[in-house]
C-alpha cells in the first residue's frame, strides 16, 4: 500500500511503501538508519542487515544524500518520541541516484545558497517556509469568502499606474505602446465592486524599487480586496480580522513547521485576545519623537520608525489618517481635516513591518479629478476610473496584503528571500 509520511499515524504495524528522498544517514555495525521526506513530511527508516537481503543492505548503505528511494516496511511508534513513527524497511528500490551534493551540514554564505535556490528547497527549514507560506494563502481565501468576498482577478499588464509609473516595470507592447507590469490590482478591483458587492484578487506584483532591504521583493505576491458601502473604521475591522484569521489558521495547522523553525508561537497566540491598536499618523510621529527618532511631520514612516512603533506592543498597530500630500490621489479626503485622507497601514509586532496598506477611497467624481490633475496625471489615462465615480458610485474601500511579508512574520524568517520559492531582487534574477 503506498501512503504519505503524514499519513504513519493511520497505519501502524501495518506494511506500507513510501517514496520519497534520502535526507541523511548513518549506519552503526549492522543497522543503518536514514532520514527519509517525500513532500509530506520526514521519518527515519530503519534497514537491520540481519532483516533483509543482501542486495537491500548494499543499496542501504550505498545510498548518498538525495537519493530517491522506494521503501516498503511496517510502520512503528518511535520508542521514545510520542506521535513520531518510524519504517522498519523490508526492500528498497533505488530510483535516482544522486551525485556528491552540493548544500552540505555546515555554513554556506547568502550568494552560494541563492545560487543554489533550485537545491536549497529541499531543505527542512525551507520545506517548513514553503508549508507556511501555503497555510497563509489558504487562509486568506478562506477569511475573505467566509466575508462574501469573490475573487476576480486583475490583469498584469496596465496602460497606466496606480501609483505613478516610477517603480513600475515598462514593457514594450505590440503596436500599442508601453505598458507596465502591475505594481496593483486595485483600480480594477474597484470597478467590479459595482458588480459583486465585495471582490478581491490574488497574483504576482511587481514593483522596480532599488530597494536592497530584508522586507523587499521586485516581484511578490499580494491579495487587494475591495468592498461597496464599506467605509474606514470597518475596513481596518476587515484587516484585523484577517491578520488574526491567518495567525489561527497556522497556531493550528504549522505545529511541525514551528518546531523545524524554532518559532516562538507565544506572541501570535497572545495577540488574538487582544484588539490591534489604532493610532492616527500625528500622535504616531509625536509618539516617534518622545522614542528618539528624528522623524518629521508630513514624512513616511522608515523601517526603523515602525519598529520603534510596535517593540513593546503585544499587537499591530494601525497608523492611520496620514498627510494627504503623501498619499496617492485614490484616497479619500477627511472632510474635518482636508490636510489627511482615510487611510492605514498596519505595523506588525516582532520586526515585521508594514504588512497591509488600505484605505477609503475617494467616491466624488469632482474630488478624484482634481487630485488626478494635482499629482499631474493624465485625466484622460484615467477615464475609465473616473467613469467609476459618474454611474452610482458609493463608499467603498480596500486593502492590499503582502502574502511573503506575512510569510516572513509568521515564520519568524529574517528575509524575505527565503519566503517565496525563486525570489527576484534588485540584483538577482536567477535561477
């Protein structure tokens, strides 16, 4: 019968056949022992000389690391280790050898295992970071359909910019010009609003920052979403409610990844029976100062502002309210204070950083033409964004959440490299 690793539980003392990869090995006297992951999880095979034929044993100890195998043996419970089963083996087909491999049990340099990525995911650090990163996105799924969201994705290639064409990947376009990679799904979610109520997309951005940080990516991958008669304090509700969907959903499923990663899953757990904090951008900048940055009104927020902000916060928090000079035309004004518009960004704890941006967007026709001539844009670029405006618009607002910035909170991961599967980076773009 062949089953999964992670299926040993539901089969012990019975005959099995995995396939999978030789992790690693040992032999002591006449017993060899190999540590054995086919995808699903990873298990020590056991081979006893005096148990098998001959020809079982010299593959047994022939094997080198990453060899491909095919093992048949009865499942039994670890001696010593509740919930941890091993494979008593009783054949074992090769089916690759494996040549010297090159990632071996010391310390390899940044450039080397960047080099290597298409190897270095075979890993069990990495496994655990692919796992979680799966975990995440099913769950952002799950939260927004469970909150009448419907997925209706955008397309990558865009006339025009949601932010201005700056950081925005030109791409030469058939007779028509240049278009751009799309740094953002949100005008176009935006106008399916209008149709399906709630909406949201899920795919790859891209972003031409020359930005060499532990939190950047040129390409990644984020969810916007967009909701009708949704108004500011009920989208932040919407994110905090997503961010502690997402920290459940891997406290219950990532057990075995956390262990691999020596996450200390304490500060999620603490922070679902806490409300996120909502600080407004001016006693932000106030509270910054008292805290020793030199940070000045009317500027952005740097990496180490926002982990000033949250070092010795049990939640993110919300900064919310910000100049409206600083912000892209689509937000909407705060009619008691048309210096600021309605926006956030949520700050997350541990040195995560800026996980989502949101805010309400601008519903009056008249307003949003005069910030697109204001930021010197091109009205008629977008006019098919201010037909939004002149057929039944409403309130409405959104977000957009980094999926690898998740990625790299949740498992606690230094950089964000590491938390997509074949990162591009300002100075990388193989393999």
């Amino acid at each position: 019968m062949n089953v999964r690793i992670s299926q040993f539980k539901d089969h012990v003392g019975k005959e099995v056949t995995i396939q999978g990869w030789v992790q690693g090995g040992r032999s002591s006297g006449k017993i060899a022992f190999f540590e054995i992951r086919d995808g699903s999880g990873f298990t020590q095979a056991v081979v006893a000389q005096d148990s098998v034929a001959d020809d079982v044993w010299q593959k047994a100890v022939g094997a080198s690391q990453e060899t491909s195998v095919r093992l048949t043996g009865t499942v039994s419970a670890h001696p010593k280790k509740e919930g941890v089963y091993e494979l008593q083996v009783s054949s074992m087909e090769v089916v690759g050898t494996s040549e010297e491999y090159p990632i071996g049990n010391k310390e390899h340099g940044p450039d080397f295992l960047m080099n290597h990525r298409h190897l270095w995911l075979r890993s069990k650090k990495q496994w655990a970071i692919l796992r979680i990163r799966d975990t995440v996105e099913r769950a952002i799924m799950n939260y927004m359909h469970e909150q009448t969201f419907v997925r209706t994705d955008s397309p990558i290639f865009t006339p025009n910019a949601c932010e201005g064409t700056t950081d925005l990947f030109p791409v030469p376009y058939f007779d028509l010009g240049e278009a751009y990679l799309s740094q953002s799904g949100q005008l176009y979610i935006e106008a399916a609003i209008a149709s399906v109520g709630r909406c949201y997309d899920f795919g790859p951005v891209f972003r031409a920052e020359k930005s060499v940080t532990k939190r950047h990516l040129t390409e990644f991958w984020m969810m916007d979403a967009e909701a009708a008669f949704v108004e500011h304090d009920e989208n932040m509700n919407i994110q905090e409610g997503l961010v502690k969907y997402i920290v459940r959903a891997c406290l219950s499923e990532c057990k075995e990844e956390f262990v691999i990663l020596e996450r200390d899953t304490m500060p999620l757990e603490k922070l679902l029976t806490l409300s996120f904090e909502r600080l407004e951008y001016d006693d932000a900048i106030v509270r910054l100062n008292e805290l020793g940055s030199d940070i000045k009104h009317g500027e952005d927020l740097g990496n180490d502002d926002e982990g000033l902000l949250t070092q010795h916060s049990d939640v993110p928090v919300f900064i919310h309210k910000w100049p409206k000079h600083i912000k892209p035309f689509y937000m909407k004004i705060d009619p008691e204070n048309p210096a600021r518009v309605f926006n956030n960004d949520l700050i997350g704890i541990e040195g995560s950083g800026e996980i989502i941006g949101g805010s309400q967007r601008e519903d009056d026709y008249d307003l949003l033409l005069e910030r697109i001539k204001a930021d010197g844009l091109s009205p008629e670029e977008y006019e098919w964004y201010l037909d939004l405006r002149k057929y039944g618009s409403v309130p409405h607002s959104g977000f957009g959440i980094g999926l690898e910035r998740m990625v790299r909170w949740m498992s606690g991961t230094e950089h964000i490299r590491e938390c997509i599967p074949f990162p591009r980076l300002v100075n990388r773009i193989k393999p």
